[in-house]
C-alpha cells in the first residue's frame, strides 16, 4: 500500500518538495532584504543627524567670524577665550 501510494502520488510530491524549497529560499531573500533596508535605514538616519550637526557648527562658526570681523574692523580689541572668565562655586546649603 505505501510503494502504490508513492508511484501514484510522486508528481504531486515532488511539487510540494520544490514548493517548499523554493519558499525556504523565498524567505531567506526576502529577510536578508529587510535587514538590509533597515541598516541602510539605520545608515541614512545618521548621516541626516551628522549633516545637520555640521551645518549647525558651519553656522556658529561663520557667526563667530563674522562678529570678530567686524569688531575688528571697529576696532575694538576682544579676544575669543576657550576658557571661562570667572568660575562660580556655591558655598552654601539651601534649606
């Protein structure tokens, strides 16, 4: 009874054996896709905050030079300090 189910059937298994692989496969594809657009996702999101803090440093630094140029040309002598003029420590307790 199973060799004459198996002849008469062996089209029909053999189909489902090919349908199987190639859905295995079909899905291996398609999440190495997915995983792939959310890393170029990942990498495009980063690349946006990157560009933008440039722009934003560009900004401040052609600010910063535009303010020394013209106090230079108005002849007033201020210097850029990287260091804060006065430090401010709390001595007492709040209560």
């Amino acid at each position: 009874m199973t060799r004459d189910f198996f002849k008469k059937n062996i089209v029909f298994i053999i189909t489902l054996v090919i349908v199987a692989i190639g859905s295995i496969t079909y899905n291996n594809n398609f999440d190495k896709q997915l995983a792939e657009i959310d890393s170029l996702r990942r990498d495009l999101r980063l690349a946006r905050y990157q560009a933008l803090h440039e722009m934003s440093e560009v900004a401040r630094i052609g600010k910063q030079e535009e303010i020394e140029r013209r106090l230079q040309a108005a002849g007033i002598d201020i210097r850029v300090t990287d260091q804060p003029v006065f430090y401010i420590e709390r001595t007492t307790r709040r209560r």
